[in-house]
C-alpha cells in the first residue's frame, strides 16, 4: 500500500515509503490545521489517523472512515496489517490500535462469510 499526508493548505503529499511517510507526518505541527496520514491501494484513499485541534482531546486520533471505506471492503487483510503497522510506527495508543483492529478483523471474517455464501 502507498501512504499520504494531508494538511489543510498544503495539500497531498504521495509516498510509498511508510518510514518516510510517518516521519513526515510526526514532524508536521500540532495547530489548528487539519492534518492526517492514509493509506492508499489502487484508486481507493482513505485518512487513517489525524492530529492537531482536530483530533480532539489527544494528539493522535485514529478515523473511523476505514471501516467504511472501499479499500478495506477490496483488501481486508492488507488494510488490516498496514493500519498495524502504521499505527505502531505513529505512536497510537495500544487501547485505541487494539479497538479498531479487533473491530476491523471482525468485519473481515463477516466479508468472508458473505463471500462464502
């Protein structure tokens, strides 16, 4: 999977190197700006963790938008052990990781049932 870094203003920026990506992401300031980093696969984007004023009451918050999103519904198990490892090389909270981790395992094993079918 590719990542990207959006910030409000500046734009997208594109990268395939997920050591690269996240550096870029933590060296991006804590403001009232929206800033996040996504993964990406195919034509299919979606924002994965934000930070700054946006992510509320923490610096870090992981989007619920994956759950939704085509890219996890095209590609559960890549989604699942990218965010894994996105999530480690931010810095994410072990509880909030685990949450949506468990969370998203679980839809897959529903996706393959309903393929199953």
């Amino acid at each position: 999977m590719s990542y990207h870094i959006y910030r409000y203003g500046d734009g997208c920026l594109w990268m395939e190197d997920m050591a690269k990506a996240v550096d870029h992401f933590k060296n991006l300031p804590m403001d009232h700006q929206y800033s996040a980093i996504g993964i990406s696969e195919g034509g299919y984007a979606v924002d994965v963790i934000i930070k700054g004023e946006y992510a509320g009451k923490g610096e870090l918050l992981c989007s619920r938008d994956i759950k939704q999103s085509v890219l996890f519904q095209e590609y559960p198990e890549k989604t699942i052990e990218t965010l894994k490892a996105l999530y480690e090389a931010v810095g994410v909270k072990a509880e909030h990781a685990t949450e949506i981790i468990d969370e998203l395992t679980r839809m897959a094993e529903e996706l393959d049932d309903l393929e199953e079918m």
